[in-house]
C-alpha cells in the first residue's frame, strides 16, 4: 500500500509545475531538513526520461542519489515515475485557492512507514514554501 502525503500551494499552476520539473529549482526546495541540501539535479521530463537528485548532509557526513525513470507525464496534471523498484505518483490539481499537490510512493523496508511520511511530507512542504515564497516575490 502506497504512502501519500499532500500539500496547497499558494500559487498558479504554471510555477508549480515548472518548480517541480526544473533542475534549478528542485536544488532550492528539495529537501527534508535545514541540514540537508540537493547539489545536482536532472531532469528529462518524458515517458521513459531520467531523472536524479544528488541530496547530501550540509556537514558532509552522508548523501545518497535519488534517481529513477519518468513512466507517465501528463503537463499540470501528474507525473509517475519508478526509481528501483518502486514507484510513485505525483497529481497536480488546479483548485480555488492554488494547486493541490499529492504524492503517493511505495514505502521501503528499511524504514518505518510513519519516518518515511514525515520525511517526504517534509521535502513537500518545503516545495511548497518555495513556490509560495517565489509567488509573492513576482519571481
């Protein structure tokens, strides 16, 4: 069973989407922390197109790769990807108000179900304040 976690954001379709599928602003907002930070991104956004997220500690003691494969694309609607062998989905809703953002994962084991939602809500949430933050700078 998929864990999902969602968020509203403050701000026109066009600057969601174009937050969460460009490389230079995944490095500003993707992370679940203060003391972590993503140095590398790609993104090649079509079915069958990689992706990858090289997120590391800010004290240099850990990172990891998050990387994995576009399977469905549907501009300002969703996004489905796998990385390893799991997947994920990712829906955009226009609603009053801003845009409905959910993403819905497969868990891994390694970790207890409730750590990995408050870790990819964390990363959501910090999405959210980036757009927002932009929004309202007219950027």
């Amino acid at each position: 069973m998929k864990i999902t976690v969602e968020t509203r954001i403050d701000a026109p379709m066009d600057e969601v989407w174009r937050a969460y599928t460009t490389p230079a602003d995944i490095m500003k907002w993707n992370a679940a922390s203060d003391d972590w930070h993503t140095i590398a991104a790609t993104v090649d956004l079509r079915e069958g197109g990689a992706f990858s997220s090289r997120m590391e500690a800010k004290d240099g003691s850990m990172g990891f790769d998050f990387a994995g494969t576009y399977t469905r694309i549907v501009p300002h609607e969703r996004i489905d990807y796998a990385f390893g062998d799991r997947t994920a989905e990712v829906e955009f809703a226009q609603r009053e108000g801003g845009v409905d953002v959910k993403v819905a994962f497969d868990p891994e084991d390694s970790y207890p179900e409730e750590h990995q939602r408050m870790g990819w809500q964390a990363i959501l949430d910090s999405f959210g304040r980036f757009v927002e933050a932009r929004h309202r700078s007219g950027g």
